[in-house]
C-alpha cells in the first residue's frame, strides 16, 4: 500500500472538489465537504497553515470514501 503525503489543505481540497465534493459549510477553520450524489459521502479539512498530518488525512479520506489510490490519481502523483 501506498504511504500517505503529507498536503497542505489547499491540495487536498483540490482533490475532493474533482472528486465532486462541494464546500456545505465553513466554521472558523474548519471545512465541510460533501459528495454532490451522496450526502453519506462528506469530508471536514482544517484549513491551519502546514501540513495536514497524515492522520488527518487518512481520516479524511474515511470519511470522504475514497481510497488512496484514487486520491493519489486527482492529486495526479
């Protein structure tokens, strides 16, 4: 399997948008994305400078049900 990238929001919220998933909401720092033909399907990034750690990431890629391999192919790497 592959190791997950340590990304700055701003990637990963590319990704997610051409996965199809839309900005719901936004409270302080915090993102709300959802699928746009399956509500079930949703995402929370925080928006803080860096990294987003790599837990993080494997939690929003949970949340979101999108596999790695995926998500590495709309990150194009």
């Amino acid at each position: 399997m592959n190791k997950l990238p340590a990304l700055p929001a701003k990637e990963i919220i590319r990704a997610l948008q051409k996965a199809d998933f839309v900005l719901v909401r936004q409270r302080g720092s915090h993102a709300r994305f959802v699928h746009r033909n399956n509500p079930d399907r949703y995402a929370t990034v925080a928006l803080h400078g860096g990294d987003v750690p790599r837990r993080d990431l494997a939690s929003i890629l949970r949340q979101a049900k999108l596999p790695l391999k995926e998500f590495l192919k709309l990150l194009g790497k």
